[in-house]
C-alpha cells in the first residue's frame, strides 16, 4: 500500500501540517521528532534558523531547552538519594552553608522533596521584576555569564504574599538549590554530573550545559522571542537585539548561563529522545526512585507534578503523557513520553515566550494545544503493528 494513502501516511500529513500552522503563525524555525524503543519513528524540521538570511532548519541545530532541565538535575539527585549519599528529607540548612540560603523566605528548611516537587514555598528568581528586566529585558548584558548563585539574590528579602510550604509553586529558585546541593555532596560541578552520569552513558554528543560546558560542534540556531506589549512593559527591550518584525526580536548574542541547573541545557530532540526512554524504561533510576518521581500531585489544569517530573494529560484524547516543558530567552520545548505506551516525542523552537503573555504559537503550545501528540501515539501503535 502506498504510504501516502494509508493510515500511516494520514499522520505524517496531519503532523507536518501541525508544525507548518505553527510556522505559519509566526514561530521562526521547528524541530521534532517522535521515537519508541524501535527507534525513530519520525523526525521533521521546518522554518528558518536564520530569518533574515533565510537559513532552513536541520536535524543537527540545537536548541535551548530550558526547563526540561529539571529532569536532568532531579535524576542526578534522586541517583544521589539511591547510593544514599543524599536523603529526600534533608533540608537546605543541612546541606548547604547560610551564605548561599541567607534571607530567602522558607529556604532554610526546605527539603529535598520539597524541592523537586515545587511545595517547598521558596520564591523563583524568575518572577522577580528586577531579575526580569536584568536577565531578559532592558538592562541585559548579552555576553555576561552569570555566577551559579547570583539569582539568588534577587529573592533575598521577606515576601509575606509569596509560596507556603506545602503548597504547589513552581520556582526556578528550587532547581539551583538541588544544582547547588548536588556540588556539595559530590564536591564537582553539576554539570560534571549530568554529563557523566546521563550525558555519556546515553551518548548525547549533542547536549551541553550553556556557560558551564564547551560548545558542542553543531550549529545554534539564531533565538528570536515574541516581542508583545506584555513583554515591553514587563522586561523591556535589550537594547543590542534587533526588531526583526513587529512581533519578533532577535535575542541572539545572548546566553542561558543565568539559567543553570533550572534551564541552561542546550540539546538536539535526537539526544532528548535517547534521555526520554532511557528514563522511562529505569536504565537511569532504581524502582524505588523512579516511583518517587512519580508520585503525583494536583498542579496546574491538565497537569500533575512528582518530584522533578509532570504527567501531562494530553489533547484531544492523546492519554496522559509524562515529561517537561521548556521555556527561555529565544527557545521553547517539550519533552513527553507516554505513560501507558512505547512512544516517546519532542519538538524544539527558536522562539522564546517567557512574559510576552498571549502569543500565537511556540513549541510548547504546539504539543499543548494541537493534536501533536495524540498523532504521535497513532503512528507508534501503527509502526507496532508494522514491525509486529
């Protein structure tokens, strides 16, 4: 049977059509792929790295993937937690010196778990509006590489109105404390960590930690982010990125250092499918950890939160799907597998969201809203049939 008109062939057109209504939208340049433990089972790229010299999109360009670098650092402190060098309910204080948690509200006795699951009631850097307009907007210095606990000190002062612990916040603040708790306990770096502990047993050549780890020898696209009202009002425009368009400006030039162990990875979808399944499938984490991370919680409408880790219920009965989203200054992503199916999905974007509010399209609103991975589960079960 010809592909083209087949079952099989239905999805492919209906996938491509998905990333062509995303570039269609506005976003510059898409990359996805979809796997299962077969293999790839499809990969496209669409859109322009490089708008004004109309470069295409390949497989080899990376992208920043911010915060699906949660998952990274969580499995190198839940690895921690089964050689029984860390416990989930140690604290901050216990850990780490006072000069790094000083003045930040419930720092001091957050623990491990409390860290991982986002119910920590610690403040994110990310939402002060002094870090916004100095990391992201008007008074960014594109070339500077930020100190590891420099974010830190945006928060440091009493926020009677902010998290309690307990309750469910998502805060950049708690993932450069496990950075940090993991460069305590092992007295190295954090991003030594990931790379040998996931990074070279998986053979990810293409994923490094952005400011901390030499550049891979790929390609970076350029990184563009939606330039709205919102966003000049709330961060303001760095005055060495260009307009490119009304919507869009160029923030290439910048780094993700600022990011660290909450989102500074820079990665192919090729390597973060190899990460993916390996996680799934318990070749990075024991049983016993691998449920912790598991371990749901009420979050965010159509998601739950574990430690390190959200269950994701899918669109248009795509089934509940476990992983991250991501998003930076000039990039988004998703990182999702399938709870209760061998089918693994990414797609990456060179288009960054973070306070511009309301936008037309990003690689996260694409697997959000769009049936994307609902077509993923149809054609694994499609390609099962066909190897089967």
């Amino acid at each position: 049977m010809d592909q083209e008109k087949s079952p099989e062939g239905d999805i492919l057109a209906a996938l491509n059509a998905i990333l062509a209504e995303s570039i269609n939208l506005g976003v510059p340049g898409l990359s996805a792929i979809i796997s299962s433990s077969q293999g790839t089972l499809w990969q496209s790229c669409t859109g322009l790295v490089d708008v004004r010299a109309q470069v295409p999109v390949a497989k080899d360009h990376l992208f920043g993937i911010g915060s699906i670098t949660k998952v990274f650092i969580a499995v190198v402190i839940l690895q921690l937690v089964d050689e029984k060098k860390l416990n989930l309910q140690d604290a901050v204080a216990d850990i780490l010196a006072p000069q790094i948690y000083h003045n930040i509200d419930n720092a001091p006795e957050a623990t491990v778990a409390g860290l991982l699951s986002h119910t920590a009631g610690v403040d994110s850097w990310e939402e002060d509006p002094t870090w916004i307009v100095e990391a992201r907007g008007k008074n960014l210095v594109p070339e500077k590489v930020w100190e590891k606990t420099e974010t830190l000190d945006f928060i440091r002062r009493p926020n009677p109105s902010g998290p309690r612990p307990g309750q469910w916040s998502y805060s950049n603040t708690n993932f450069t404390l496990l950075g940090l708790i993991v460069e305590k306990i092992v007295q190295g770096t954090a991003e030594s960590e990931i790379r040998q502990r996931i990074l070279e047993p998986l053979n990810m050549s293409q994923t490094y930690l952005e400011g901390f780890e030499k550049a891979r020898p790929y390609t970076s696209p350029r990184r563009y982010h939606w330039d709205t009202a919102h966003f000049r009002s709330t961060a303001g425009i760095c005055p060495e990125f260009t307009q490119l368009r009304e919507s869009l400006v160029d923030a290439t030039g910048s780094n993700l250092s600022v990011e660290w162990t909450a989102g500074s990875i820079v990665s192919s979808p090729s390597d973060l499918v190899k990460f993916a399944v390996a996680l799934r499938d318990g070749n990075l984490l024991s049983p016993s950890s691998l449920k912790v991370m598991e371990d749901w919680r009420p979050a965010e409408v159509s998601m739950e939160m574990g430690h390190g880790l959200f269950r994701f219920q899918g669109p248009e009965g795509a089934g509940k799907w476990l992983g991250h989203f991501g998003d930076v200054l000039g990039f988004t992503g998703a990182l999702f597998w399938k709870e209760d199916g061998d089918c693994a999905a990414c797609v990456l974007a060179n288009i960054g969201t973070m306070h511009a509010g309301s936008v037309p399209s990003s690689a996260s609103d694409l697997v959000e809203k769009s049936a994307f991975l609902k077509l993923a589960s149809d054609l694994a079960e499609c390609k099962e049939r066909t190897f089967s």
